[in-house]
C-alpha cells in the first residue's frame, strides 16, 4: 500500500504542477499533451510506470514537468522558474543522463524567455530561484568536503575511458525525430533491440531534425508565434543536451542504455509536438492562400508560421498583405480592383505595330 501511494505520488505530484503552470499560460491542449505523454509510456513503456520509484525511471515525470515549466518560462511567465529549478535539481539528482537537460533548461529558459517577452520588471524570481537552488543542492556541495563525495566520484569515474562519441549523439537525435516515431514503438526488452533502435538511424537523420527545428524556431520568430519559437527553442536545448548526455557515456557502461533510452519517449512526443504543430500552421496557410484570403489579412495580426515555406515553394513573396495587383487601364477608363473611375493618362493608352494607340478620345491628358 505505501508503495502504490509513492508510486501514486511520483507520477501525479510533478505531472499535476505541470498542467498547472500550462493551464495558468492558458496553453490548454499542452495540458492534453502531457497526460499523452505519460499515457504513451504506460502504453509503450509499462515497466516505467509499474516500477516508477526505481530511479532510474523516477526522473520521467519530473523530466516531462521541466519541458513543461521551461516552456511556460520561455513564454514569459517567470514567476514558474523557481519551481523549474526545483522540479530540475530532482532530476539531475537522480540519473545522470538527465543532469546536462535539467542545467541547460533551467539556463536557457529565462533568457528565451527575455528574448521574446522583454525583461521583467521585477527580479524577485531570480531570488527565489536562486534560493531554491541552493537549498536543493546544500546537502551534495556539503558533502564534497567529506572523504566520501558523490560529486568528487562522478568527476573522477570515466576519466580516460573511450566515450560513445557525438556520432552516437546524433543518431540519438535521429531516432526522436524518426519518420516512424519512438512514442509509437514499445520499449526494447533487451540490449541489442536498445542499440539497435538508435544504431538504425543515421547521424545525419539527427543533423535533419536539428535542422529542421532550426528552420520552424526563425519562422516562428519571423512571423510572430512566439510561443512556438519557445517550444522549439526548449526543444532544441532539450534534445541537444540530452544527445551529448547519450554521447558522453563510456562505452563501457554501454549495458546501461538499456534504461537510459526511457528518456527518449518522451524527448519524442516534444519533437513531434512542434512539428505536428507547425504542420497545423502550414495547412492553415495553404487554406488561406489558396481561398485567395490572405491578402485580407491585418498587417500585426496572426501570420502563419509557414507561409514563408509555401511561398518559397510556389515561387510567391511574402510581404504584400494589403496591397492591390498593379492596376490595368480598360476600355472605359476604370481600374480593375478598385471602384473608383480613374481618368487614363497618355502613359496608359497601348499601341498597337503600326504605332497607332488603341485609347479612344474620350482620354484625357493630365
């Protein structure tokens, strides 16, 4: 009993600050993305959830709270980052692989965050965060002056050893941006399916996904979309973070992949996330372009992510919301696209070979 309440509390506690801080950003299909997430691993990866206070799976919904808060960050709403900071300290605390992630969001968050939003005009978040942080790492800095430290052992353990190496990083990008994705695979129950599920993609499929990340974070940025800038961006340190984690292990201690790929589930749901999202805005703009809407649109209203992408494929330009096609003179001296009755100056009258002009008397020269 007090073992299905940890396990209880473990998967709910994190997961429920996170739909709590999507909720207050008013990001409410995120919420449903998180319950997906932990509902794909109870489908796909059972052992996770049924064994969740084991730690080398107890970090996941901690690790789906940290994207989720470092988001809701990234969009501005810093008063959530001193949760962030405490929600990554546990999971940097308890598996490895998921140190460099947790540093990298807790870093990054805010200055997307500054980027997009501007400064805060106050800075008490610094100062809580700050304090949250120590008082969640007092007990391990303390512990260093001691003989026996756990810090003082991970720097010293793999010192000289031959490491995986950035090609397996990249392959590792490769598989959470595969064309089939991972949450739609059931987890490997042996160490070969584990280095095989990474092995069969290759390092330039994680260069494509990297990429392509790249390219949906500037169109974000450039047509205004902040918030999906901010989940590519989040997305983009995530995963690199967590491919270099991957490509840094000994290759000795290649048998603990086998556990380690847990995290990949659900670095996959966020990198399908943006893409699924930025495939909605693509959709959206052909739609509009297509119904031949788009020049009705305000110039600072919403803009689809993508237009830049389908204008660049159809051969169009971008940037002419609003204006009128060039105006062609007719027999009767009005313009077309427009209702008022212009007089037809000489520059307008055509002529034909013999040099004759085709306009009536009834032109006037101004």
């Amino acid at each position: 009993m007090v073992r299905c309440g940890a396990q209880r509390s473990s998967v709910g506690s994190p997961l429920s600050v996170a739909i709590e801080a999507l909720w207050s950003a008013r990001q409410w299909i995120a919420c449903a993305v998180v319950a997906f997430a932990i509902a794909d691993y109870l489908c796909f990866a059972p052992p996770v959830v049924e064994n969740i206070v084991w730690n080398a799976y107890f970090p996941i919904p901690f690790f789906i709270a940290a994207i989720a808060l470092a988001w809701v960050v990234a969009g501005g709403s810093f008063g959530w980052w001193p949760v962030l900071v405490f929600v990554a300290s546990v999971i940097a605390q308890s598996q490895l692989i998921y140190a460099l992630p947790a540093v990298a969001l807790v870093l990054t968050a805010p200055l997307v965050g500054i980027l997009l939003k501007g400064r805060p005009p106050r800075v008490r978040w610094i100062v809580v965060g700050l304090a949250v942080g120590i008082g969640c790492w007092l007990a391990p800095l303390l512990q260093t002056f001691g003989s026996s430290s756990n810090l003082s052992a991970l720097v010293r353990s793999g010192q000289g050893l031959p490491r995986m190496g950035f090609r397996w990083g990249f392959q590792v990008l490769g598989t959470v941006g595969s064309p089939s994705p991972l949450w739609l695979h059931d987890l490997p129950n042996n160490f070969f399916g584990v280095l095989s599920t990474i092995a069969i993609n290759s390092p330039v499929n994680g260069i494509i996904v990297l990429g392509g990340l790249a390219v949906i974070a500037t169109a974000a940025w450039r047509h205004g979309q902040r918030n999906l800038c901010a989940l590519s961006l989040v997305t983009i340190v995530c995963s690199v973070a967590l491919a270099i984690g991957f490509g840094l292990v000994p290759t000795k201690n290649s048998l603990n992949f086998a556990y380690m790929i847990t995290a990949l589930w659900a670095t996959s749901v966020l990198v399908w996330s943006v893409v699924l999202w930025a495939l909605v805005l693509l959709v959206a703009a052909t739609a509009r372009r297509v119904a031949g809407s788009e020049a009705n649109q305000p110039r600072d209203g919403w803009h689809p992510v993508w237009s830049a992408a389908v204008l660049a494929v159809t051969g169009g330009r971008t940037g002419l919301r609003g204006r009128c096609p060039p105006l062609v003179p007719t027999r009767t001296g009005q313009c077309r696209n427009q209702r008022k009755q212009l007089p037809i100056t000489a520059s307008h009258c055509h002529r034909d070979r013999a040099g004759r002009t085709s306009g009536s008397g009834r032109h006037t020269r101004q």
